[in-house]
C-alpha cells in the first residue's frame, strides 16, 4: 500500500463522484449519456472526412463500453435515425456505423447543450483549471497502458 494512501482514497473519491457527477448531469438532454457520447465519436470522423464512417472497434475502444452496451447503444440509435450500420468494401466482417446527414441538426442541438455545460463547469473552475483538467485526462489516456 502507498504511503499516500489519504490522497489516493481522495482520488478514488473525486473520481468516482465526478464520473456519477457528468454521467447524470443532464447535459445530454433528449438522447442519453452513452449516445451522445457515441455520437459525438461519429461526428468527429463526419466532419474529418464528410462521410463519418467510423468502425464499432473505434466506438469500443474510445468509449470503454461493454460490446454489448455499445451495441445497445447503436442499435437505439440506428433506430432513432441518428444512424446507419453499414460494412466496408475492404473487410466484409467488420462493422461500421455512419451518421443520418438529416438527424445531424437534432443532435447538433444537444451537443450544445453539452458544449454550454462545459463552459459552465469552465466558468465554475477558470480557464487554467480547465486546462490542467483537459491536460490531466490526456495525460492519463496516454498512460493507459501502463494503469491497464
């Protein structure tokens, strides 16, 4: 056990109420958390490439959900017409979603939402607070490997 052991039970504290904080925080309005998460994921490659292609192996290993929450996820919103499954000309086998170009718009709408939520939380900490939080989270999602 560390010798630090009161910060990393404070840590593990922060952490654990942060992540509840964000996941119920209301920010996603009209689609849930894991969607608009997941969502966001396509739109990224959408306005990288216009097409916004992006393998479920993607969305697994960004988001860290289950497979089968993650097809939950995608299922629901292939069903809410946010998106499509679609397969690659290259590999038969794997599977791929992409966004519904017309339901961009509506989820547009809650991704600013979330991006007003972030600049509350901003506003609440400083900007140089959000820097260093948007440093801390890089610098762990670089060392995943080494904390796996």
């Amino acid at each position: 056990m560390p010798d630090n052991t009161e910060l990393c039970e404070r840590v593990l504290c922060a952490w654990t109420e942060i992540s509840g904080f964000l996941k119920n925080s209301r920010m996603t309005q009209g689609i849930t958390y894991n969607e608009a998460v997941t969502m966001m994921l396509v739109y990224e490659q959408y306005k990288k490439d216009g097409v916004g292609l992006t393998p479920m192996q993607t969305i697994l290993k960004r988001t860290r959900m289950l497979k089968s929450l993650a097809n939950r996820t995608v299922n629901a919103l292939c069903a809410q017409g946010y998106l499509i499954k679609a397969q690659s000309g290259t590999d038969a086998r794997m599977l791929y979603v992409r966004p519904v170009p017309e339901r961009l718009p509506d989820f547009l709408a809650v991704h600013e939402r979330s991006l007003q939520y972030a600049g509350a939380v901003i506003d609440v900490i400083g900007e140089e607070d959000a820097q260093r939080f948007v440093h801390i989270c890089e610098k762990l999602l670089a060392a995943e490997p080494r904390l796996s």
